[in-house]
C-alpha cells in the first residue's frame, strides 16, 4: 500500500478524552474514531490489525478441533427468561422491542442462543463432543464506558461453547480451551497469565480468566513471579489427548495467579517472599465450565448410551477480540507510539524514501516494494512528499516492527537501512538482502 492512496488521519496532538496510552495511541494514529461513548469506527489501519488478531483466533480454534458459526446480534428475551437471566443479567443489558411488541436484546453473550440450537439439531451422545464458537459484535450498556476499546459498549468478541456428555469430557473441553489459548496469545506476542476468577453473571464453578500485567490494568493482581518464566512456545499438541491437555493445564495454573476477586491472602503469604508480586491486569479472555446449568434450565438433553435421556454438561469461553487490540498496546510501546508484534502488526514493513522525486530512489523504493510483495509481504511505502523527520515520526507513532530507508547516499554503496521498531537497532543491506531478511523473520508467521 502507498501511503499518498491510504486514509491514515493521524494526529499529531495527544487527544484530551484519552486517558490510556492505548486509547490515546490509537486515535493519534488514525484507527478509530468515537461515534458515540464507548463506540467507535474502526478506520483502515485499525480494523486491519483487528482483522490480524481475529484470523489468530480462528485458525487456533480450528487446530483445536471447534468449529466456526455466526449467531444474530438480536436475540429473543424469551429465550433469557427460559433460562432465568433476562432479569437478573442487570441493566449492561440493552433491552429492546420490535414493531410487533416483542421484548427483545442486544447480545451481550449467546449461552441461550446456542443451547437452543443444540437442543433443536443433537439428541443423541453420538453426536459429542461438541464445541461451536463465533467472532461477533457484542453490546453492554456500561455505566462509565471509558479507556477507547479497553472498556467500550460495543466489542468484538470470540464466545464458544461446548456441549459434552459427562463432567469428565466437559472439564477437557475446559483444559483444550485453556491450551489452545495460551498458544493464541503467544502468537500475538503476548502473555497471557491465566487466573483463577469469579464467574459473574455467566455463572458455574470452575473459571479462569487470561489476564495481560500492565499499569493501566483494571484489576489487581497477585501472583507468584515464576508464572512470569511460563512460555507455551512450539508445542506439539494433540487436542484429543485429555492427559497432555491436564498436564498443560496443571504447569500454567499450579503456581499462584489470582484477580482481587478470589484472592487468597494466606495462600499467597506460602509463597517464598521474594516471588510475591501485585500489579494490575487487563483481562482479555475467560473460560468457564457451568456444567448443567443452562441445560437443565432450558432441557438440553441427549440420550445416553443406556437409552436414558441426560442433560449435556456445557461451558463457554471467550476471548475479547478488540480488546486484545488495547492490550497489545499497553504492553508494547514507547514514547514515540505503537511497537507491533509481527503476528498482528498491519504492514509487515515501512518504506520511507528521503527523497521522493528522484529518479534513483524513487526507482529502488517501487523495485523494494514489489520485491516484499513477491515474497508475500505487505510493505507500507510511504511515498509522500515530506520532510524525512514527519515520515519517521508517522512510521514510529503507527509501530511497524521493520522500517527500509532509502536515500540518495545510501543507494550510491548499493544499500538500503533496515531498522527494528522495538530495539531501535539498524544495519545496512543491499536491497536484495534487506528482502531475504524480512522474508526470513516473517517465515512461520505470514
């Protein structure tokens, strides 16, 4: 992409309604902008980051063995009342009716919507396990939306659920779900931390919640230092081992990790005191078993293999696909803006030509520009008429992990200069070896 034919409305002032340095980074840097409190459009730049996390999201909920569906954003109260939570969800419920009377809902989440597709289509224990999940538009109608997408109204959110015959395969479904999201968010350059949490409105008695540390977080945490040292890294999983799973399981959440919610302050004083540390958390995704709760409510039922009819054993788990985006940000910046971890970043490289209008560097920059797109790269060639200083400041404030410049002086040794956003580092390449070299880091990733 030129820069001269891409809408990038970056500001160069620090917005006064931004209170978080993700919130005011991602309006300086163009990707989206308020419609309402707690509800915004998301431009070019930012919806194609969002689009990068969510195409993380499905293709690990594919290797785990769940299946993509889409649900409507419009649900009936009726199956809310079916299964006791249209009153007691509370007001973040935006409650609605149609031209016909009908009292109706904006979703906040779907466990009702699914156990009532599930109960009209499986009937038999043959037809589980099962887990579905979707990437959809959510809605809750909070009191003080604030901190830009980390805490909006509107969101984007990843919400599966599993349908399993005993506890037994529910409790694996629960540890599938937890592997398969350590790797998620490792590929995003993150990590996660999972914590034992409190339930809320979803409900059930086994939870933990994926928590990212950073300052800006919304909830306390305590944990033992040594969680930090846990890296998922290449593992070879198979999904339908339920040992390997456990086992995975039990190293992530075996050393103390909890939210203010369930904190356990005998608990924590066992820890060695040098390990004992506090710090706020952004939550970014949580997974739950509840297991009969809606099934029971709302008659979800199968017939087992001695022919007697039982209700499914459920949970659900979610992943907060745009808050992820905030999150990545509080933990990867600088003073200058955004430094993008590879898996998400929106262009895998800048180009920044110091002298638009010659012929030379014109020449070499469209030559490197083809040459990233030919290895299956996607540059961001900045090819406006500007001083150097203003290219460099864009290219900072929107974080691209690669920067090529290319000049005049450079291009008479037969070089260009590759620079990493997050050291800061550069060296001087010939432009072929520039391409081999970012081909060679993307390898895996692209």
């Amino acid at each position: 992409m030129r820069l001269t034919r891409y809408f990038l409305p970056v500001l160069k002032e620090n917005p006064s309604e931004a209170q978080i340095v993700s919130h005011r980074l991602m309006l300086r840097a163009g990707m989206i902008k308020q419609a309402a409190a707690g509800i915004y459009s998301w431009l070019p730049l930012g919806f194609k980051v969002l689009r990068r996390i969510e195409d993380i999201v499905h293709e690990e909920q594919a290797r785990a063995g769940h299946l993509a569906m889409q649900m409507p954003t419009i649900q009936s109260a009726d199956l809310w009342r079916e299964s006791g939570r249209y009153d007691a969800y509370g007001e973040e419920m935006l409650r609605i009716k149609d031209r016909g009377g009908r009292d109706m809902l904006f979703t906040p989440t779907a466990e009702e919507l699914v156990t009532d597709i599930f109960r009209a289509h499986v009937g038999s224990y043959r037809d589980l396990p099962l887990t579905m999940y979707q990437i959809q538009w959510k809605f809750r109608d909070e009191i003080r939306p604030r901190f830009g997408v980390m805490r909006g109204r509107e969101f984007l959110m990843k919400d599966g659920y599993n349908f399993d015959l005993t506890k037994e395969d529910a409790l694996h479904a629960y540890n599938r779900h937890l592997v398969s999201y350590l790797r998620t968010y490792e590929r995003m350059g993150l990590q996660a931390i999972p914590m034992r949490a409190d339930s809320g409105p979803i409900g059930g008695d086994d939870t933990h919640e994926f928590l990212v540390l950073a300052e800006t977080g919304e909830s306390e945490v305590f944990y033992d230092s040594a969680v930090t040292d846990l890296t998922f890294g290449d593992r070879d999983i198979d999904y339908d081992d339920k040992a390997q799973c456990a086992a995975i399981m039990e190293e992530f959440t075996r050393l103390y990790a909890r939210t203010d919610e369930t904190h356990d302050a005998a608990l924590f004083d066992q820890i060695p005191q040098e390990r004992r540390r506090t710090a706020r958390g952004i939550e970014v995704g949580q997974i739950f078993y509840f297991g009969t709760k809606y099934s029971d409510a709302m008659g979800a039922t199968v017939q087992g293999p001695d022919g007697k009819s039982v209700p499914v054993h459920m949970g659900s788990h979610g992943i907060g696909v745009s808050r992820l985006l905030g999150a990545i940000i509080e933990a990867s910046h600088d003073d200058k803006g955004i430094i993008w971890p590879e898996g998400v970043t929106p262009f895998h490289a800048g180009i920044v030509n110091l002298k638009q209008g010659d012929a030379e560097a014109d020449a070499a920059c469209e030559a490197l520009y083809a040459d990233l797109v030919a290895a299956g790269l996607e540059p961001l060639y900045d090819d406006r008429d500007e001083r150097a200083g203003g290219k460099f400041a864009t290219m900072d404030l929107i974080g691209l992990p690669w920067r090529l410049t290319v000049g005049p002086r450079g291009l008479k040794n037969g070089v260009v200069e590759l620079t990493s956003r997050r050291t800061g580092e550069s060296e001087e390449l010939p432009p072929a070896a520039a391409v081999a070299r970012l081909s060679d880091i993307y390898k895996g990733i692209v």
